[in-house]
C-alpha cells in the first residue's frame, strides 16, 4: 500500500523530506498591441526576460513558491508582444537549516517551475501568430549567489 506524504507527516530529526504537492499557473497574459500590422514586417526580434521568485509560507514546511516570467519582445523598436506568466509551486520542505532552505526555496523550486513556464510562454507566442520562442535555461544558482552577494552587500552598506 502506498503512503501518501502530506504537510502532516512528522519528518525524523537530522532527515531531510522535499514534496512537490502542487505546480499551478496563478496568472496569464499575452499582448500584441501591433498587429496585424506587425505581421507584415520583416521579422528581428529583440528579447527581454525580466524574472522574479517570490516564497511564502503557507503552513509548518508547507511553502508557495511563485516564478514571475515577463517576456517582451519587439520588432524594429515596436512591441511586437508581451508574455507575463506567474508559474507556482507548492511544495513541502523538513529538515533543511535555514542555509539550505533559503537555496531551496531561492534556487532548487524555481528551477523545478522554470520548464512548465517556458511551455506556458512558448504556447502563448505561438497561439499569438508568431515564431516559437523557446528561452534558454537560467541559471538559478547563479541568480540566488548573486541575490546572497547584494544582499550581503547592502547589509554592510547599512553597517557604516
């Protein structure tokens, strides 16, 4: 018979437990303020990707973890379109030290969510009319260390 784990199950001191209990898309939205227009133009895009994590607790080692992907892509300086996706994740974490944690729910949950956001954007642009956009891969890690850095930064900054 198979367990279920839930929220509820105690986790045995010094033992680590990750479940993903739930990946969901909380908010959608694609823009083409220029067509049809735009379609008769030659096509060279220009991509910008703007992202953000968000994590909140939503009961003991139960977290939300939110990816926001905002893609905007213009064509010889006009928008051709905008693509926000606002991917989710809940998960359960037990175990970790509050070092781990900030890595888990900083790096490792975003970098589970990345792919079913990208899916999202890409199906968005290619029911919009336009060529397939597939984003390449972020490095999550690199992004949190880099989050670590400033914040370890700004927090000197204040110390002054």
């Amino acid at each position: 018979m198979a367990e279920n784990q839930t929220s509820s199950d105690t986790t045995p001191p010094g033992e680590q437990q990750f479940v993903i209990q739930k990946i969901y898309v909380k908010d959608v939205s694609f823009e083409s303020p220029n067509t049809p227009a735009l379609f008769t133009k030659e096509w060279q895009p220009e991509v910008n990707l703007d992202l953000n994590t968000n994590a909140n607790p939503l009961g003991e080692g139960v977290y939300n973890v939110m990816l926001s992907l905002t893609t905007t892509v213009k064509n010889q300086s006009e928008t051709a379109f905008l693509v926000e996706v606002q991917q989710c994740g809940i998960f359960t974490l037990n175990g970790f030290s509050d070092q781990e944690m900030g890595h888990m729910l900083g790096s490792y949950c975003p970098n589970i969510l990345f792919p079913y956001a990208r899916e999202a954007i890409s199906d968005l642009v290619n029911k919009g009319g336009f060529p397939p956009l597939l984003l390449a891969p972020v490095n999550f890690d690199a992004l949190y260390a880099q989050h670590l850095a400033q914040q370890k930064a700004g927090g000197a900054a204040k110390a002054h």
